[in-house]
C-alpha cells in the first residue's frame, strides 16, 4: 500500500522502520532528541528506541564522526546527522582518512558501514555558511559513496538502502527537497545505490540536475513543453558511484546535454558528467555540452543577491530551449520563483 | 606479573625492531618505519593487563603494540615487505598494522585520530554489554589535537569502558613538547573532565601493567571508566627510519642516559637466569628468521589487487 507523504516524513520512517528490524542501528547527532527532530525526521525515535540508540551529541562534528566510525566498526550501524552540510568540513579528517579508507588500508579485512546524513540549505538568508552543497568533495574520494535523492520514495529506499550498506555512504538531503511529495509505500524496500532515475523522458535534450536543482528542473521541463520542446529530465540520485551509463543512454538519443547541479562548476559534479560523457562519446555526432550551477561566489545573505546565486526555472528552461532551438523566446511570465522558495519562511 | 615474560615480550620486539633496522638498506621495506625501541615496555606493560578479546587502537609507531596485543608476526614482517600475505594484503604498510583476531583495531597515520574510534568502540561495547574493554595509545603529540578532547569529553559524558594510554616521548618528531605545551600537566587537564589520570615515571611498564589492571578491574566490575595515563616514555632512534639522529642536534645525546638506565632489557637482564635469557634469545632469533623467511617466500598481490577492497 502507499500514500503520498513528504521526503522528511519519508526519511523518517526509513529510519524508523530499520531500527525496528535491526538492533545494530543507532542515531546520533546534534538535537535529534529535540521538540523539532530535525525538521521531523527524527521525531519519537528515542522514546520508541531508547536513550542508549537514539542520543544527542556534544558540539564535536570531528570527535564525533570518530565515535561513529568506531561504533561502526564495532558491529553497530550508525546513522550520524548533520542540520548543515557546511558543518562537514569539521568532520572530513574522519570521513576521508577513516572511514573511506578503512576497508582499503587494511586489506579488507574490516568495514565502516555509516550514514552521515547532511542537510543542504537554501533561502531565509542561508548565507556563506549554511547553504553549501560539498557533495563533489566526497565524491572525489575512493571508498565513500554519497547518494542525493530528490524524491519521497527515492529518499526512502536509498536511506534503507544507505544503513544495510557496509561502505560508508553520505546521505545529502536539501531542505528544500524535505517538502516535497511523491508516492511512497508503507512498506520497507530499499533501492539500489548508483542508480539514476528518469523523472521524465524527451528526444530533444537530456538535463542531468541534482538537489533541489531536480525540483526546479521539472518545472523548466514543463513550461519547454508548453512551447513544443522536449526534455529527458535525469536525477543520478547517487552522485558517486554515478551511474553513466542511463546518462549515456539518454544522450545517445538527444544529443545534447545539460547539467544543472546543485552546487558550484569548479572541478565539481557538473563538470564528471560532462567529462564522462565526452570520453565516451569522443566528438561523435556533434553532441553540445552546457552546465549550470550556484554562481562562483560565496552565497550571499540578501534576497536580492541570493536569487542571482542560484539557477532557477526560468534561466534553466531559457539554457535548453537556447540548446535546442536557438533564437526561440521565452517569457519569464512563465516561471514564476518556486513556491517553496516564495513560501519559505525562517528563522532556520 | 610475570617478570620474564614481560622482560621476553620487550626484547622480542626490540629485536624485530633491530631486525628492520638490519634489513631496511636491502630496500625490502620499501615505506616508512616508526620504530618503537625504547617505548616497548609501555605497549608490553599494558597489553599484559589485557585479556584478548579486548580491543586496542594505536598509532604509526605502532609495532611494539602490534606485537605486544598478540598480533602475528609472520603477518607484520610480510606487510612491511609488501606481501599479499600481510595482514593488510600489502596495503597498508608498518603505518597501517591490523589483526581483528588479537585485538589490534588498527595504527592511523593522522595524530590523534584513532582516538574518537577508540571512544565509538568502547560506546558500542557497552551499549552490546560486553565483558571486555578498549585501550587507545597515542602520543603526547596527539594531546595537542581538538580531537582529542572532543573524545576525553564524550567518553567522560557517556562513562564508556575506555583507558587512555599517552606515551609521552617528549618529541613530536623533532619539536620539545616544552616548545608546544602551554603546561606540562596533562594529567590536570584530563582531569578537568571527570577522568582519572595520573602520570607513571621512567619507562616503567610494570607500574602502568598494575594501573591498567586496576583500572580494567574497576570497568568491568564496577561500571568505572574512562581511565587515563600518561606514561613517560623515550623513543631511541630517529622519528621515521632505520638511524638515530643525534646529529640533527634537536636533541642532546646524553638525553638518552638516564632512559638506559631504567630500560628493562638492560636492568632485567641481570636479574634473570642467564640460560633461561639464552633460551629466550635463541627462541626469538628463531621465530624472527621465521617470520622473515615467510615474508621472502611470500607472493606481491596480483596487479588485480589494486581495485580490490575499495567498496564492500
């Protein structure tokens, strides 16, 4: 059976419904035992599962990604969140010289079975530190994976997915994405890591986004189809392993490719895929390549600068109609700002 | 405790440790080497207090506790020559040292970050109402790393069956600790945490053996814990290498003067039987030819290797 619920509800019972099954889960972070939950997602678990399962950590992101690393190795299956993906940067010692290369460095003969969960964070005066998307970082590096669904049901089965995994995998979520809805069963399942989703299929131009860039995407795909264009709209889901091959695929047929991450251009995501897609494809067939991602700058406070930092509707579907069709006109009357953006309110 | 098994334990792994002095310019170790000599009565000590299914965590430097919680030494001698038969497969070299069967969780090559693992470990332990403990060896270096507050500070919160072991050897590869330390009381700033500390003087590996005792005696008997102590200790050679470096002039020669005098090889050795000292000569003499001709006889891994063990 299945209803319509929201990504955070959906991560949520992920969480829940994998604690109840396996008593190695745990869940630990910075106040998930609070009268908030961390926007939800973690609300209840520690009266259902106890104090010594689900607990409250010091300030200590570094210390702390090493408790986890060390419960995992001990037989646990840890569950580490972070409210803010910028507080990451204080546990990559952990995350990069431990917990990627554990299994490596000894020869496999032990594992680090993780979920760090990171929030990225958008809108309200995010600002410099509360909005950045490092997820090109960890992928960068052997031995971790980092999956970043955009969907209820995505976010589910990969989070399932994610704690039965023995590597350590970073879960990127988006507090823009938390809102969103889609089908998601009752039931447990878990969805294979380094799979990517079609959202929607076209002939014309494959648009590869990430993040709440998937969200935004879906809209440019809707008003270019209004004007007679067609889009392949694809979500990697998993950023790392990624997997190419679907992009390939879908490239194969439209010739032309688009990506949209949710992050900055430089050495990044955005910059793999079209690099994959040129080593494969070798100039054949005049394929054209563009990218899209946040402005090369720090993001800043103000509202006013802040909508310039960011792709939106608009200038994603003006980038691909200009793709596809060179010349054709579009009116920005069509893409109205995000309603999630639009209806968002702080203070957090 | 067992005075010749302790006195049999420190020279075992001084002359493994000599061993690799004695083949490092054959370049048959072609990676760093921390030696241990003249710290191994403070992994020997404390592993003698420590039952095997206790769990350690250490450093670079980490031969003599390798050896000391029982890990194999076939196993170590083929991982610094490269072996597929290394107890890392070749992979992670003297830095990297592991063997789940002792005990030995595994040697980090980054200070002090061993030591939050170490913490998790010892949460999980509990949390799974296990009958044994967790020791983590790190150096006075590491006391200098957030981290390692980040960890006193959690173990303190959470009480986790954990001993803290600093083996203070003044140095941080040629820099003084005077010239890093705002004070040299380490103990009073553990302290400060709730956690009982207290430093053990020259070298002595029985002391720390009795305090290590004591201490794994009140975790598992009365819920106590974290502990932690500091244990003077000297390290002979250079920080990295088969060599001493007294010519580098960081250091006075005459230092080391007064860590022989309490080193146990030299004291114990004229104490003990001295056909019971030759056996125990010929035994390890024995077992290091072993070890060695292992490491020589044993395969490279196949080219294949490389892509191995990167994900589960």
């Amino acid at each position: 059976m299945d209803r319509i619920i929201k990504c955070s509800e959906a991560i949520r019972e992920a969480i829940d419904q994998e604690m109840a099954v396996d008593e190695r889960v745990i869940l630990l972070g910075q106040g998930i035992d609070d009268a908030k939950g961390m926007w939800g997602t973690t609300l209840g678990l520690q009266k259902k599962y106890g104090e010594e399962r689900v607990f409250d950590t010091p300030l200590a992101e570094d210390g702390m990604t090493g408790v986890a690393i060390g419960a995992a190795l001990a037989g646990l299956r840890p569950i580490h969140t972070h409210i803010r993906m910028d507080f990451l940067v204080l546990a990559m010692n952990q995350l990069v010289n431990i917990a990627a290369k554990t299994r490596y460095m000894y020869g496999g003969s032990l594992g680090v079975p993780l979920v760090v969960r990171a929030v990225i964070g958008r809108s309200w005066g995010q600002g410099a530190q509360h909005s950045q998307a490092l997820h090109s970082w960890f992928a960068h590096v052997p031995g971790i994976k980092v999956v970043m669904p955009t969907t209820a049901y995505d976010a589910k089965g990969c989070l399932i997915q994610a704690i039965r995994d023995d590597n350590p995998v970073l879960f990127v979520e988006h507090r823009m994405v938390h809102q969103a809805q889609s089908h998601v069963p009752i039931e447990p399942y878990a969805l294979p890591l380094g799979k990517a989703r079609i959202l929607s299929s076209g002939t014309q131009l494959t648009l590869v986004a990430t993040g709440h860039m998937v969200m935004e995407s879906m809209r440019a795909a809707e008003v270019l189809k209004t004007l007679g264009l067609s889009v392949e709209l694809i979500d990697p889901v998993t950023i790392s392993p990624l997997d190419s091959a679907t992009i390939f695929n879908s490239v194969e047929k439209t010739r032309r490719l688009l990506v949209v991450d949710n992050g900055w251009l430089n050495c990044g995501f955005s910059a793999e895929v079209l690099a994959r897609s040129a080593e494969h494809f070798q100039g054949a067939g005049n394929i054209s390549y563009a990218r899209m991602g946040f402005a090369p700058v720090t993001c800043p406070t103000t509202k006013a600068l802040e909508r310039q930092f960011y792709p939106n509707v608009f200038n994603i579907a003006a980038k691909a109609a200009d793709m596809i069709a060179p010349g054709i006109s579009l009116s920005e009357e069509l893409c109205p700002e995000a309603p999630e953006i639009t209806l968002f309110r702080g203070p957090f | 405790m067992h005075r010749q098994n302790y006195y049999r334990e420190i020279l075992r792994i001084r002359r493994v440790e000599e061993e690799i002095i004695r083949l490092y310019p054959s370049d048959k170790i072609m990676s760093p080497v921390h030696l241990s000599i003249g710290q191994e009565p403070i992994s020997v000590g404390a592993c003698m207090a420590l039952q095997p299914e206790d769990v350690v965590f250490g450093t670079y430097r980490g031969h003599a506790l390798y050896l000391a919680k029982g890990g194999d030494l076939r196993q170590m001698m083929a991982e610094l020559f490269g072996k597929v038969t290394g107890c890392a497969r070749g992979k992670g070299g003297s830095m990297h040292l592991i063997d789940l069967a002792h005990g030995v969780m595994g040697t980090s090559a980054v200070v002090g970050t061993s030591i939050p693992q170490a913490v998790g470990y010892a949460y999980a332990l509990k949390a799974q109402k296990s009958k044994s403990i967790v020791v983590v060896f790190f150096g006075e270096g590491a006391m200098e790393e957030g981290v390692f507050y980040e960890s006193l500070q959690f173990a303190a919160l959470k009480k986790v069956p954990l001993i803290f072991i600093c083996e203070n050897n003044l140095y941080a590869i040629h820099s003084h600790s005077t010239g890093r330390h705002a004070q040299p009381r380490h103990c009073d700033r553990v302290e400060a945490f709730g956690i009982p500390a207290r430093r053990i003087e020259n070298n002595d590996g029985e002391a720390l053996h009795d305090a290590v005792t004591d201490a794994r005696n009140a975790i598992l008997k009365h819920g106590a814990g974290p502990f932690f102590f500091e244990a003077m200790t000297y390290r002979w050679q250079e920080h990295v290498g088969p060599g001493t470096d007294w010519h580098l002039g960081y250091r006075e020669e005459n230092e080391i003067s007064a860590w022989k005098a309490c080193d146990p090889v030299l004291k114990l050795a004229n104490e003990l039987d001295p056909d019971i000292l030759t056996r125990i000569d010929a035994e390890i003499q024995a077992e290091i030819e072993d070890a060695v001709a292992f490491a020589e006889g044993s395969p490279f891994p196949q080219v294949e290797e490389l892509y191995t063990d990167v994900y589960a």
